[in-house]
C-alpha cells in the first residue's frame, strides 16, 4: 500500500534561527512550509518515516543526538521515539550514532509540531544507491511501515523526504552559477506538481550530482500507484540553493 502522503523538504542548516541571525526571518515562509508539510503527513499517518540523505545505508540508534555546532549554534536534537522496522527484504543498515544534517534538521522541524508524532521511524539513504535502488529501497520502507503500524487503523504510513535542490542557482551560490541548475529544478517540482513522483526516475544522476543536487536519489519515487494530488508549499533559491517543500496526499 502507498503511503497516505508524503512530503519533501529541504534540510539547509539556516532553518534553525539560531544559525541565521539577522537573516532569519527571511526564512520564514520556508519554515512556515515545512511545518504545514509536516503536519499534514503526521496527521493523516499512524506511523511516519522520515528519510535522509547520508553517507552509508542507515537507522539512528535511539536518542542519537544531532548537533549544529559545527555550523555554528549551540543547538542540540533528537527524534522523537523511534520504532524499530522489520526488515527483511534490504541489507543491514549500518547503526548511527549520531544524527546527519538530514535528520538533525528533520528532528529540529519535528520539535516544533504539537503534538509530536506518536510513531516515528528514520532511515538515511545514499546517493550512491542510485535512483532505482533508492526508489526500492523507499516502497520497502513504506512497506515494514505499514506492517509495523497499530492494527486495526488501516496501517495508514506517511513519508517525508529530506533533499535539497541545485546548489549552483545563482553567481553566490556554493556550486557557483550554472544555467542548467534552474531547468533541473523546475523538473524535480513538476514531478511533484503534477503528482508524478516516479517521474524522478528519468533524471540524469550524474547531472544532478555535479548540480550538487542532494535530491535525485531520494525514495519517493517508485512505480505509479494510487491517485494523489500534489502541492508545491514552497519553491525558491534564496541563497542560490533550490529549495522545495512539497505535498502529495491521496485523491
């Protein structure tokens, strides 16, 4: 079964106020999108997965702490309880200890909901996986989701995707400008616009890696499933970095 709705985020450090000084409140409709994202894939879900990018195939061990003291805050979180999944059809994950930027920013935007999701599981995927194999690793996840969520409420699982755009949108930008940058974008937001998350799959990850996208490999993509509507909340490159904040729930 597919999830209930899902939800993609960006995962910049400068969401935490504390990291943006002056600037912060320049951010603010970015946050505002995240939390209405959010709150809209907790509410509707029994059990919600949260995915990041990282460097190895992972889960967080319970309470792993994730830090932005080396972007410059002494600000420090952690996910709400995490639920263990079952499961059998991928590899062992390797065992985090502490939490990448991916889920440190997730769990930052996590703290501000009321109430906090009652069941939460987190995983990272890398980009070395490759679309396809990310794709499946996704519908796996969603799967021991569902198997793990309470019986008798349907197994209702909800998925939020931790990615960034192109990095390389303006001359300030960390990937410096590249005209190309703006075309792969609009095509990552059409795909959820028009509610064609498997549309992902026909991007060129060798063009999205040297766009500095943290976005092509994530699992949200996958074969067509049930009919959903998708909502673009947020799309812009403030600081030359595309940032998306995208919905898609049932019809």
């Amino acid at each position: 079964m597919a999830p209930v709705a899902a939800a993609v985020l960006p995962h910049p450090p400068l969401l935490v106020a504390e990291l943006a000084g002056a600037a912060a409140a320049e951010l603010d409709p970015l946050r505002d999108a995240c939390r209405q994202a959010l709150t809209a894939v907790t509410e509707a879900a029994d059990l919600t997965v949260v995915v990041g990018d990282g460097l190895v195939w992972g889960v967080p061990e319970p309470s792993a702490p994730g830090s932005f003291h080396p972007y410059g805050a002494d600000v420090e979180v952690t996910l709400p309880a995490l639920v263990t999944l079952d499961l059998p059809g991928l590899p062992p994950p390797a065992r985090l200890t502490d939490l990448p930027l991916s889920l440190a920013v997730a769990a930052h935007l996590l703290a501000a909901l009321d109430p906090s999701p009652a069941r939460l599981s987190a995983a990272t995927v890398p980009a070395s996986l490759g679309p396809g194999a990310a794709a499946a690793t996704g519908r796996a996840l969603a799967a021991a989701a569902q198997s793990a969520a309470p019986a008798g409420r349907g197994g209702r699982v909800g998925l939020v995707v931790m990615g960034d755009l192109s990095a390389c949108r303006t001359d300030q930008a960390p990937g410096a400008f590249r005209p190309e940058a703006a075309g792969l974008d609009a095509s990552i937001a059409k795909a959820f616009r028009t509610a064609r998350p498997e549309g992902l799959l026909d991007l060129n990850p060798a063009q999205a890696a040297d766009l500095s996208v943290a976005f092509a490999d994530a699992p949200a993509a996958g074969e067509r499933g049930p009919a959903v509507r998708g909502r673009i909340l947020y799309e812009d490159a403030p600081y030359g970095v595309g940032y998306l904040v995208a919905l898609l729930v049932a019809a």
